[in-house]
C-alpha cells in the first residue's frame, strides 16, 4: 500500500515511514501543505495521512483542494487539536478519519488499513464468511457451522464490523466509532466486556476461536492466532 | 502592598485639587446642571413678572384714576373752569400718593401738587378731543435721580383750555417689587447654593466610597483575596455595586481555592502515574532480560494512555468552559441515546455483579451535542459501577442496583441516574462537581476524579443543570437539559 505522510514534525515522519515501511506498507512524506498537495495530485497512493497544522497551507485546506479537484483518495486527519469541533471540521473538510495526537502506532496502522479497504466497493457484499462463520447481511442472520447463533442487534453490527475487517485488527475506539458511533472515551474498557460476551457466543463449544485479541491493539476475526 | 495602598490613599495635594476633582465628578455636575435650570426659570419669572415699571400698575388703579378725570371733567362742565379748578386744588391738598396737575393751555399750572408737568408725558397743548392717554413718569426731582420717584398718570383735556393729569405715585409698589425681587434673588441665591454644596456632598460622598472601592480593588489586585468592598446600609446603587463586586470576589475566591486544590490534586493524579511511568521505564531500560523489558515498556505505554486521558479530559472541560462550541449541535433523540449509553453499560455493571436497568421510553428530541451528551450519561453510568459496591444478595428485592431514568417535563429533559451504593453526603454534594475531587482521600481507585465536572461542564455549556440527590439510599445524579424549543433558538 502506498501511503503519503504530510505532516512537518521530522521526529515523527521518520518513525512513522519505519513504521509503515515495516508493517509492509511505503510511505512518501511531505513536510509542508504546498508540498503535499502536489504529491497527493498525482493519485499515486491509497491513503494520505495528514496533519492539520502544516507550514505553507494547512491541512484542512489541502483536503479540501483535493476534493474540489475531484480526489478521493482516503484521507486520514492526524492532529493534536483533539476538540470535539475539531473532528467535524475535519469530516467537513472531506477527512475519511480523524486521529488524535499522541495515538498509538497500532491505532494508525488499523485506521489506515480500514480506510483502504473502505474505498473499495465491497461495501454491498451481501455476506461475510470466516472459516465455517457466516454473516448474512440481508435476512441478518449469523450462523456457525450451520448452526444458528442468536445475537442482539448491536452484537449483530460488532461482528459485522469485525468480519468486514475480517484478519485485521480493528481498536477498541474504532469498534466505539463505528460500531456506537461514539467519539468518546468511555472511561471503562466497556468494549472488552461487549466483546467477550460476543466471543461466547461464536466461538464457545467450538474448538477453533475466530475473535482474536491483539494484546496492545484491539481485536481481530479471522482463522489465525 | 504597602506601596499600592500608599499612592491610592494619597490625597489630591490642594483644596483646589481636591474641589477640582470633585467638580469633575458626576453628582456634582448635574447638582450643578439642575441649579443653573433652576436660575434661568426664576430669572424668566422675575421679568415676567416684575421687569416693567408699567406692569405695577394695575389695570383697577387705571380706571380709578380715569373715573376720577371724568368727574372733574364732568364738574367743569357744569360748574365752569373755575369750579374744576377749586375741586382739584381742594384734592391736591389732602393727597398722599394721589397726583393732579391742571394746567391751561398755555402751560400754566392752574391747580395740583405736581410742580411741572412731566416730560414723560405728552403735553396739554399736544392734547386735543376728549380722548385720555397717560402713561409712567418722574416726578419730584428732576435733576436729582436718586430723589425722583416713580408714577403712573392719564391725562385728559377738560373743557377746551384746560389738561389735567391724574396720577398715583408707585413708589409702594416700587418698594414691594423690589422685595419681591430681593426675595426671589435671595431664595434663588439659596437654593443655588444649597443645590451645589449638596452636590458636593453627593460628589465627596460617591468619591469617598468609591475611593475605598479603588483602594479594596487596589490590594486584591495585589493578591490578597479575603478584602471586601465594605457596604453601607443605604442600599443605594452604589451599595448594589458593592454586594455585585463582593458577589464577584467571592466567586474569584472560591475559584483561585478551586485552582489551588486542583493543583494539589493534579499534583497527586498527574505526578503518582508520571512517576510510576518514570519508575517502570527505567527499570525496563536496567533490565538484563529482554522479555521483562518489553513487558515493562508495555506498562510504560498503558501509563502514558492514562495520563493522555487525564489530560484530555481537562482540556474538554476548559474546552467547554470557554463557551458554546460553534456547529457542533445536531438534533437527535435523547431517549435513544440514553438507551444506547445504558446498553453499552449494561455488561459491564453484570460483570461488576450489579444489574442496571434504564427506564428511557419517552420520546425526547434534543438540540445538543450528542457526543457531549453521550460522554456525560456514560460518567455517570460509569461513577454508579465504580463508586456504589454490589449489593448484598439479600435485597435483590429492593431493584436495580443502577437506574436510568429519562423524564421528559415542559421545559427540561432529566436523565438520572441512581445507585443504592453508599451516596453522597449532602456536604460534600457541591464539592464533588469540582475537578479532581474524589471522596475518599487514598485516591486509589482508577479513574481520572474529572468525570462528574465533565458531567457539569457538559450541563452548563447547554444551558443545563446538575443535581445530585439522596436516592435512600444511595445517590441519584440527575442532568437537566433544557427542551429542543428553547434550545433551538439559542444556537
């Protein structure tokens, strides 16, 4: 995946092009809002992270440009304003996602993956399979190994979400996001409990566990550990 | 200190300074604008009253005098000139303020007191006909002014050679007028006086209370909060002033006191993790086994997320402290946001062994920012699990151990949220709506002591409130918002 970084913190653009570079991804990077945006023009990458304050023309304004010029790369706003309007100016401005400085390495690289696959058209895919675990979109049912598991509707959302990011991991606050359509912290890990209660039910009697978690990360579906 | 307090107390250094400063006040210059309206209105009466010599006769002594030349225009008519002349003479002798003159055609005096006739008045030869006129004149001396005096006379032609003038001296009238006019001056002259010497007084009096206003404002700015504009028992504006600014001390006070505990408390909720974080980093960095190294980098991380999530928390509270947050309200439905926040709960009061129940059936659209409004039923839902323990399993009886409750009024939409855990007590209920309070002094259960003034905070930027009531027991919090219909216009 090619990904470009527009961000002017040098500190920051070489841990994070390491860190992209090692999780199999290549990062460009540009450290200022001129600069970036003549990068982004070329639609050559798959994603582009962007800082909201940058030198020579802010973020937001880049974003926009973008858009107006008909764009639609998947945008991935990093900032440190971290206020509640802030993240709205950011989706307004055409932002895909929106993160908060500091945030976790593992938090952008999860964002990152779930814009990617976001712009591509497999939204309408009527149902998902993992292993022997179907979701079926359309009559809403949920079965293992032919067997029915029953679910609340807000389970139901949590593992759809889950198996459309199906073997990559997905945080606790983009489940919270995207699942609860909540932009705060919830004080309590109360994801891990709505998690463990939906792990008893696909995966209890059954000898290979699907709901994985990654420790430091989030959780994952998939086959693998 | 002492410095402030010396250059304010000092006093203007001359009377004229200090008269200057006060004729500059405000209550002395409308004394004064009064006092001079007050002038112009007497002058205006007094000319309009007294200004002429003329305007002291009165229209009544006209017609005497008129009556009086008829009939010795009448007597020598019948009786012939001479018999006029007998009748003026004989009135002439006996008169005090009356005047007559008859003289001939001629000029001559023929009978009366007045020695010559005045020249204010139109000569006997310049008479013709039976018309009367007249007029003010001087008599007496002519040569000395100060020994002339003032009258009033007609003159009328009688038979056909002869004029006669009647007249009345004015000078009692005169003497009243200028009493008049001296009373008018001296009340006039009094009032004046007394408008501006109370203008003054007002003046001094506003200076001196306003000085101790400058001088209490004086030493707070110099740091020392317990003064206080001290109040009279008048109740005047100026007294309001004062109990508005004390208002606003006291609120300044128990804000700096806010602040001071809040450092101390950020001292403890900020430094014990920093210096945990601190602690493990450089045990992790000594570490010969790479596998507890990294595990110990791993709590360094976990101790850094807390603390970015202290920190986030009191930037959203001064966020919204410092006012409305523009385009960032929606329109939505409170009910099933109240129910969604309560279901995202509901597992994790089981897993604590508490059950919760929400009772939010009725519909309520809100005007607010629902991630706001979110965050804030979470707090409270989140406080009710951490802070009232489990209960026993012998009052299962007694329901929920949580309750939310949503209760649509006219004007206000109430969320609560009620525990049977050990409450709050009623002293401590305002407390606990600060930053960084947490009851209990150890602090050591997790949480970052922001939730409940978030939870104020949130009430406050939309026009609500927050209160917190005993639920007996246990404690109930309730958050009160305003309706969409009021709301709405607000934004």
């Amino acid at each position: 995946m090619r990904i470009l970084l527009i961000e002017d913190d040098k500190e920051t653009v070489r841990y994070l092009v390491k860190a992209l570079a090692e999780s199999g991804h290549t990062a460009d990077s540009a450290d200022d809002g001129e600069q970036g945006l003549a990068l982004a023009r070329e639609g050559l990458y798959d994603v582009l992270v962007v800082d909201r304050m940058l030198p020579e023309r802010d973020g937001l304004s880049v974003v926009r440009a973008l858009r107006a010029e008909g764009i639609r790369t998947p945008v991935l706003f990093l900032s440190a304003l971290g206020e509640v309007d802030d993240r709205v100016k950011g989706l307004k401005a055409g932002g895909d996602d929106y993160l908060t400085k500091p945030f976790a390495l593992s938090e952008l690289l999860a964002r990152i993956e779930a814009l990617v696959r976001r712009s591509q058209p497999e939204e309408s895919e009527p149902r998902f399979v993992v292993a022997d675990l179907v979701l079926d979109r359309l009559s809403r049912r949920v079965t293992r190994g032919g067997q029915q598991i029953v679910l609340q509707p807000r389970e139901f959302r949590l593992l759809e979400y889950l198996m459309k990011n199906a073997g990559q991991i997905v945080t606790r606050t983009m489940l919270l996001e995207k699942v609860w359509d909540y932009h705060f912290d919830p004080q309590t890990n109360v994801i891990d409990v709505h998690i463990s209660r939906l792990r008893s039910k696909i995966d209890k009697g059954f000898d290979k566990p699907l709901l994985h978690t990654v420790r430091g990360a989030g959780y994952m579906i998939g086959e693998g550990g | 200190m002492g410095e402030t307090r010396d250059t304010v107390a000092a006093k203007p250094a001359g009377w004229s300074r200090s008269l200057a400063a006060m004729a500059s006040t405000r209550a002395f210059q409308q004394a004064a604008i009064f006092v001079a309206a007050a002038l112009i209105a007497g002058g205006l009466v007094m000319w309009l009253l007294l200004g002429r010599t003329s305007d002291l006769v009165s229209g009544q002594a006209i017609e005497t005098m008129m009556v009086e030349a008829s009939g010795i225009a009448d007597v020598a008519e019948a009786a012939g000139p001479a018999a006029a002349i007998d009748v003026v003479a004989r009135r002439s002798k006996d008169a005090t303020s009356r005047l007559y003159l008859l003289v001939s055609s001629k000029g001559t005096k023929l009978a009366g007191n007045l020695e010559r006739w005045p020249d204010a008045l139109p000569h006997a030869d310049q008479r013709s006909g039976n018309r009367n006129s007249g007029g003010v004149f001087e008599y007496g001396s002519t040569v000395d002014k100060s020994r002339a005096r003032s009258a009033a006379g007609i003159v009328r032609a009688i038979s056909k050679d002869m004029t006669l003038l009647v007249g009345r001296d004015l000078s009692l009238q005169q003497e009243y007028a200028a009493q008049v006019r001296w009373l008018y001056l001296a009340g006039f002259g009094a009032l004046a006086l007394a408008g501006l010497a109370a203008g003054l007084i007002a003046s001094r009096l506003a200076m001196r209370r306003i000085g101790e206003i400058v001088v209490t404002s004086d030493r707070i700015m110099a740091g020392d909060f317990t003064q206080r504009v001290p109040a009279t028992s008048a109740g005047d504006e100026l007294d309001r002033l004062a109990g508005n600014l004390n208002a606003m001390l006291d609120r300044i006070e128990s804000l700096m006191a806010g602040l001071r505990e809040v450092s101390d408390n950020i001292a403890h909720d900020l430094k014990t993790p920093l210096t945990r974080l601190r602690t493990r980093a450089e045990a992790a960095l000594r570490d010969g086994d790479p596998a507890q190294a990294r595990d110990g980098l791993g709590r360094v991380i976990e101790d850094a997320d807390e603390l970015i999530k202290t920190f986030n928390a009191l930037l959203l509270i001064a966020r919204l402290e410092a006012g409305p947050l523009e385009g960032s309200t929606e329109t939505f439905e409170l009910d099933e946001l109240v129910r969604d926040v309560a279901e995202l709960y509901e597992p994790v009061a089981e897993e604590a062994g508490m059950t919760l129940v929400c009772h939010a059936d009725e519909p309520a659209i809100v005007h607010a920012n629902r991630q706001l409004i979110g965050q804030a039923v979470a707090n409270l839902i989140d406080n009710a699990i951490k802070y009232a323990p489990r209960s026993g399993s012998g009052d299962r009886h007694a329901g929920a151990d949580i309750t939310v409750d949503l209760a649509v009024a006219q004007r206000e939409v109430s969320i609560s949220v009620s525990d049977r855990g050990p409450g709050i007590p009623a002293a401590d209920r305002e407390r606990v709506l600060k930053r960084f309070v947490r009851l209990e002094a150890s602090r050591t259960r997790p949480g970052t002591g922001l939730g409940l003034s978030l939870v104020a905070a949130v009430a406050r930027l939309h026009g609500g409130r927050i209160l917190l009531e005993d639920n007996a027991p246990g404690l109930r919090i309730v958050l009160a918002l305003p309706r969409q219909d009021e709301k709405g216009r607000h934004d």
